[in-house]
C-alpha cells in the first residue's frame, strides 16, 4: 500500500533551494521545484478551507 504525504511549504521550500542552489540538476530542468511549490500553494488554501 502507498502511502502519500501531501507537499508543505517547508519541503517544497527546501527543494527550491536546492534548484536554486545547482541549476543544473534534474531537480531544477525539470520543473519539479515549480511544481512543489504550487502543490504547496494548493495545500495551503486546502488546510485554510479546512480551518473555517
């Protein structure tokens, strides 16, 4: 059974820091920095719905 964790915003901070820190690496031509960042985003207003 997979278990899924949703993306916070300090991992996908951490991963755009790693992007920005070798541009070059899979990490960073991939887009997978821009994508953690907006399922971040995503979970944010998710939780903030949550809250109310």
């Amino acid at each position: 059974m997979d278990r899924q964790t949703p993306m916070d915003r300090e991992s996908a901070d951490r991963i755009s820091a790693a992007a920005d820190r070798d541009p070059a690496s899979p990490t960073a031509t991939s887009g997978f920095d821009d994508r953690a960042q907006a399922a971040a985003d995503s979970n944010d207003a998710h939780d903030d719905e949550e809250d109310d």
